[in-house]
C-alpha cells in the first residue's frame, strides 16, 4: 500500500513506493516448506493406531507454533517496512506494533552511496546512504533495484522531478 495522500505535503509526488528486497524471506520460506513437508510425511506415514489422531493433530500444533517465529513474525516486519520516495524528502516507515519512522528532506541529502555485495547483485538489490552534512548517514538496506533508485534520488537533488519519475534504465 503506498503512502496515503494526505501523509504528503502539496505539490508532493511519490516517486517510488517500495519494501525491502523479498531475499530476506527466502531462507525462511524453505524453512516453512520443509516443516510442512515433514508434517504432511509425519501425518502419512504415522501407523493407523488409537493414538495416531492425538500425535497428528499435536505435530501440526507444535509445527504452526513453530511457523510462528520462523516465518510469520519476520513475514510481517518485512511487510510493515517501506521506503517511500518523494519529489521532496525519503521516508521510511517500520514496526508491527510499534511504528517508527524517519522522514529526510532531500534537501538535507549530500551523497547517495549504493553498496552491493555478491548476493545482493544476484538478487539484484543493494544498500542505499543518504549522507547528510550533520547526521549519520540513513541507510536503507536491501533496496530493491538498488541503482535506478540511487538514480532516481540524484536526479531529485537536482530538481529533475519528471527525470526521476520517467527514469529508464534501457534509455
């Protein structure tokens, strides 16, 4: 869900509305297929005893209170966390419960670094640090299309709202 309109000031444009790089789930999402395939084999192969329901139905318990840490928590952090770009500052917004949030006026941004490593070229996302001249650099990790955005951001510091909406990489 992009960031609602009236969270924007006037004459304010979303340039790009994004969340982190989905390869933050992918070791989690073999996690959950191999516990549902245990407990689909566990259920089929269990002997046909009087015991058999009580074992079945406390396997799938024990596994989707399991699935609860492993999956559906992270699940969540990775779908309440967004970076937001707009013609005239980056937001970011995180948190289940509790929400944070930090909203960097472009004006304010002094250099944009893009760190990609071997992974994250393979995925094709990156690490973005806004450097500003009086605070820690905000980094947004896992960026997805890490480059374009970086463009995009540039493009922005120098007043070009219309090349950053229309950036195109094959131009």
């Amino acid at each position: 869900m992009a960031l609602p309109q009236k969270h924007l000031s006037k004459d304010e444009v979303v340039v790009r509305h994004m969340r982190t790089h989905p390869k933050v789930l992918l070791w989690r999402i073999i996690v959950l297929l191999t516990l549902l395939t245990a407990g689909v084999v566990a259920s089929v192969l269990l002997p046909d005893a009087d015991w058999r329901t009580g074992v079945v139905i406390a396997l799938w318990v024990v596994i989707l209170v399991a699935l609860v840490p492993l999956f559906i928590l992270p699940w969540l952090r990775w779908l309440a966390t967004t970076y937001t770009v707009t013609s005239k500052r980056v937001i970011t917004r995180a948190g289940i419960l509790n929400k944070t949030g930090h909203d960097l006026p472009l004006s304010r941004i002094s250099d944009v670094q893009q760190e990609r490593t071997i992974t994250d070229r393979l995925f094709g996302c990156g690490s973005l640090s806004l450097q500003t001249s009086a605070d820690e650099p905000l980094v947004l990790v896992d960026v997805p299309d890490v480059e374009m955005v970086q463009v995009e951001i540039a493009n922005l510091l120098f007043h070009d709202v219309e090349g950053a909406i229309n950036a195109d990489p094959d131009d």
